[in-house]
C-alpha cells in the first residue's frame, strides 16, 4: 500500500486547510529557527519584531468581531496560532499573550465602550497588553487572587492595589519589556461589599516605555525556555483608573457604586467569566500538538537513515528504525499524536461554532467545550513533553546539541503543563463535571431504571470476582468495536466507582474535603480514562470520513495502533477488574509489535503528512539523508574546528 503524503496532509489540515497552507506561505519571513546563543534582550527584540510581522500579515485580527474589522474566524486564527508551534514558540506564546489572552479578554469580557476604543490598536499590534491574572500566592485558585479593585464614587474611580508580597502579580507575558496595559484580574469591592473576581484594563507604560505612577514592574529574568517571551512581575500601590475600564460584560458599577449583574450568584458568575476565556486553553493544546509533531518528524526522519550495529545475516549495517524497541519508542507516540491532532480539530471547530460573533449561546455545548478543552489540554501537554524527550533520546547525542532543535523544543514546552491551568487541577475539573453529569443521568431514572442499575453494579461486581467478564465478552483486540468497548467500560467503571465513593461526602456531617482528597487519585484516573476514549472517538470519526481508501486504510492502522497502546499501558486495570485475562493482554502486546512493523514502512509518510515546510525543520540532524558521497555542509560560524590549534 503506498499512500501519497499530500493526500494524508488534506485530510490532517481538514476544515481549514486553507488557512494552514496560507501559514506555510507566509511564514518563512519569520526567524523559526532563532539562534540559540541569542541573548535575552536580542531574543526579546527578536520577537517583538517577529510579532509585529505577524500583525503586518493580518492574520490576528481575523480571530476579532467583524464590527470592529476582524474576520470573525475563531477557528481559522487558533489554527494558524498552533503552526507557530512548527516553529518559534516564543513568538507562539508572545502572540498568545497579545491577541488570545489580553485582546480575548477585551473582546469577550468587555463591552463596545472597550471594543471601540481598544481593539483596532491591539489587532494591528499597536497597543501591546497583558494578561494580569496569576499572583505569587495564587495560581490555579483564581477565585481567591488577592489583588483589589476598590471604586471610589467621590471620583468615579477604581483604586487597584497590591494589599501583600503574595498579591504581585507574577510570570505576566509582555510585561517585563513591551507591554503598555494590562487586564488585571481583581477583587472587585464597591459599597464595602466584595463581588468577587472581575477584569479591569489598567495602563501599565507611558508613550516612552517607563512604568506609571504607583505601578512597579519587575523582570522574571532568565528561564527554562521560551526567554524570547518577556515575564515579568507587576505590582500596584493605589493606582487609580476610571470607571469605565472595567470589563463590564458580566457585572458593571454604576457612578453612585451600586453593583449589578444578569448573573446573580457570584460563584455561577466567576466560572462563566472563566468560561469565556478557554480559547487560550485550547491553544496551548494546539501549540503543544504541533511542536510534538516536530519532534517526530525529526527523531523519525533520523531514525529511517542512521544506522547502528551490522546484521550477521548481511554484514550490513541496520537503520535504528528497523529495530523493534526504536518503533516501540516513536510509533505509539506518533499514533497518540495523530489521535490529539483529531480531537483537537473537533474542538477549535466546535468552538468556532459556538464563539463566532453572533453565533446563538447553548450553555450545556459550551460546559462541553470548556471540559474537553480541559481535559485535552492537559493530555496533549503531558503527551508533548513525554514525547519530545523520548525523541530526544531516539537521537542520542545528536539531539542534545541545541542547533538540532529538540533542546529548545524540550525547554520551551515544559511549562505548558501547569499554565493556561495547572494539568493536575484540570483534570479534577473534568472529573468534577463527570460527577455532575453521571448524578444527574441517575436522579433522572425512574424506579424501574435505578433498580436496573443497582443490578448492574452488582452483576459486574460479581463479574470482576469470577472473571466471568473477559470470557463473556471475548472479542478480537484488533477489532475497532472491541477497542471501543474496552475503553468505554473502563470509563464507566471508574466513573461509578468515583460516584460510590463519593456519595460518602453527601451524609449529615461528613468531612466533605476529607472524602474529595482521599479519592483524589481515582478521580484523575476517571477522567483520564474519558479523555482517552473521546480522542478515540474523534480519530475513528476522521477515519470513517476519509474518503482515499489508501489514506483510510493508513489511518485506520494508526488507530488500532493508538487504542493498543492506551489498553496496553493500562492493562493493570484491565485485568485487575477482569476485562482481559492475563493471556489476552500477552496478545495486545504482540497485536503492537505487530502494528508497529506494519506501519514502519509509512513513517515517514506519517510525518510528512504533517506538512510542516523543510525550512521550519532545518538541522544538521538530516543532514544524514543527504545522498551518498555528497559534500558535507560548511560549518557555521559558532561551530568550533575539529583541530585544537597549536601554537
């Protein structure tokens, strides 16, 4: 079967391809590969003028309200965001920053007295902003920052104010270097009450760079990665901005300090404000699927041609790809990648339906979006820094050396694991929404269905203990259907044993925290199990819509291989609770062994299908794959001679 990569990139690129391939077009005007011995401040200003390139080609505004000149293609301009991942990412996050966080926070908490005004200069990269909304004393609680909004009727004014150490606020993009205002998330306090936590613009520089009156700003220097993006720390001592820069979409205070809000309880109000902003979320997890998928391409570009260890048989020496414990490293991993790609394609698609400027709201979709957004980012970030260092590793020394690029890919994601949310706290958020819903589908049963699910408990309790389960439901582990079984009952299973356990904290006096704690562990791995199955479900409906039997037939080995390998890596589970026999988990592990051998062959059709452009992937890495005989490369300049010199 040869399979044309073009054909395998249409179906990857999907509802917005063309956007993707005007990406390809337009960004090789930027620095993707920077200079890893760049400076701090050269490669701040680097990014800087790389962003303001980005705004020259309008690509960020197409993401804004058409009203107020954008393109209204919410999905188009988080698309284009994630390719920045092939590759600067910090211009990736930079822009993140700017047009995502603080110009997202302007369009969707804000007012038109905001749009107006503000969102004209932060399209066209004018007006550089923050997004001001974690302290040094906390991060994931965002319901408790400690910063204040106090209004001052006498003057119509509100006084932001840093009260405490732990109330800075602390690792802000844009903040230490380029950034003029900021979106600053506060308590809001009028008439001695507290409304809880609000977004007001507060400007930050003057026209010449210098911080405001009662605004200090401070460098977090250094970092891991991403050191073109510029963090910093702000703190406020009674700063004073007019009434109208809060962002009164969901709560506004009138001249004489009367708060109100279409949304009276205060807890219902924050989540919905939150709610809002998860197309940051969704981003990351782009931005972590791409850069992924450049380091497959190169560990897997490397693997086809490097060769270790000659073969008996032949003399010749073996390409490392063709060893089995080289495709049990890569292949897997290349399968879970194609399968969040899916996944995330049916999110940024099911968000542009649902934020596009005059789209109709539908609460119970947008609860959906925001735990699918929860749960995929965190899987697609651990999944991106697992994955890049085992690429890291599949290239021995060659990928430590920075100029080979998985170093700084390594580096630059690390973090996207605890921001945009802390991946340990969202998938408790997604296990919490998993509670509600499965509560909720219980107290809808009538006294017929709940007796039928108390049977169910039983029977299956009396199926884990006699390991009746797996022989009655013996299916062939290459059969889809099967896979999807598997993965569905594990779901289930955890979910109801979840709710059991958590039924403890409804009885009269219970330590209600005490309870939530103790089944902390079980609640991740619940929702972890739902995530892995909702991938599945987005790779096998891509697979089914492929209409290139050779491309569909590809796709759908990859898949069999992507459900394997996740019931493999479980199969604790699996037995545990008497799903699979100890034997049948023996033939999962052949069934991968044996999947990974077949789509050796199409590797590195599999990476190319990416479509990332050779020039985002230039490395001396592949120069390997240059023919027989030919010319080594002229070093670079930074590159030191072979010969210590004398003298």
């Amino acid at each position: 079967m040869t399979v044309d990569p073009l054909a395998l990139q249409r179906v990857l690129d999907g509802r917005w391809a063309q956007v993707r391939d005007e990406i390809r077009a337009q960004m090789d005007q930027l620095a993707f590969n920077p200079d890893p011995n760049l400076s701090t401040e050269e490669y701040r200003a680097l990014t800087t003028e790389n962003l303001r390139l980005l705004a020259d080609t309008g690509r960020p505004r197409q993401g804004f309200d058409p009203a107020y000149g954008g393109g209204g293609d919410v999905g188009g301009v988080v698309t284009a965001f994630a390719m920045l991942g092939y590759g600067d990412l910090s211009l990736l996050v930079k822009a993140g920053v700017q047009w995502g966080l603080f110009g997202g926070a302007v369009q969707v908490l804000g007012t038109p007295r905001h749009h107006d005004r503000y969102l004209k200069p932060i399209m066209e990269g004018e007006l550089l902003g923050c997004f001001a909304m974690t302290e040094t004393g906390h991060g994931s609680d965002v319901q408790h920052l400690r910063t204040t909004a106090t209004y001052d009727p006498a003057t119509r004014e509100f006084e932001i104010h840093t009260p405490d150490p732990g109330a800075r606020k602390d690792y802000i993009g844009n903040a230490a270097r380029d950034g003029r205002m900021a979106v600053v998330f506060a308590q809001l306090v009028t008439q001695g009450q507290s409304h809880g936590v609000h977004a007001l613009l507060v400007p930050i520089r003057d026209e010449s760079g210098a911080a405001l009156p009662g605004v200090t700003i401070g460098d977090c220097g250094r970092k891991a990665g991403l050191n073109g993006v510029d963090n910093g720390r702000l703190t406020f001592d009674h700063v004073r901005v007019p009434r109208d820069a809060l962002l009164n979409r969901f709560g506004d205070v009138a001249e004489d300090g009367t708060y109100s809000s279409s949304i009276a309880n205060e807890t219902r109000r924050f989540f919905t404000m939150l709610g809002t902003l998860v197309r940051g979320r969704i981003s990351v997890a782009g931005g972590a699927g791409t850069a992924t998928q450049k380091a497959l391409a190169l560990a897997i570009r490397y693997g086809a041609v490097r060769r270790q260890f000659a073969d008996p048989a032949t003399g010749e020496e073996v390409v490392v790809l063709d060893y089995l414990v080289h495709q049990r490293k890569l292949l897997p991993a290349l399968a879970t990648t194609y399968a969040l790609h899916f996944a995330q394609s049916d999110l940024v698609s099911d968000m542009h339906d649902l934020q596009t400027p005059g789209a109709e709201g539908d609460e119970w979709r947008q609860r959906d979006l925001e735990t699918r957004a929860a749960g995929i980012k965190a899987v697609a970030t651990w999944h991106a820094t697992a994955t890049i260092q085992t690429c890291r590793e599949a290239c021995g020394g060659a990928g430590y050396l920075a100029e080979n690029l998985l170093p700084t890919l390594k580096a630059d994601t690390d973090v996207f694991t605890t921001f945009e949310g802390d991946n340990t706290v969202l998938l408790q958020l997604v296990a919490k929404t998993l509670l509600s819903d499965y509560g909720r589908r219980i107290r809808r049963l009538d006294l017929a269905g709940k007796a039928r699910f108390a049977a169910g408990l039983v029977a299956g309790a009396v199926a884990e203990r006699t390991g009746l389960r797996a022989v009655v439901r013996r299916g062939d582990i290459r059969d889809r259907g099967y896979q999807r079984w598997l993965l569905v009952e594990r779901e289930q299973h955890l979910l109801a044993n979840a709710a059991q356990r958590m039924r403890k904290a409804l009885a009269p006096g219970a330590d209600q925290f005490g309870i939530f704690n103790g089944a902390q562990d079980h609640l991740l791995v619940a929702a972890r199990a739902h995530v892995d199955r909702i991938v599945f479900d987005s790779f096998a409906a891509a697979v089914d819509r492929t209409t290139d039997p050779a491309v569909r037939g590809l796709l759908a080995d990859v898949l069999r291989l992507y459900a394997l390998s996740v019931i493999e890596n479980d199969r604790a589970f699996f037995i545990e609770h008497a799903y699979l026999t100890p034997g049948r988990t023996k033939a999962v592990t052949q069934a991968v062994n044996a999947l990974c051998g077949r789509l050796r062959p199409h590797a590195r059709t599999l990476v190319d299908g990416f479509g990332i452009p050779e020039t985002w992937l230039d490395c001396p890495l592949l120069n390997g794959e240059r023919e027989p005989g030919s010319p080594m490369p002229a070093p670079s300049r930074d590159e030191p001679s072979d010969l210590a010199s004398v003298g």
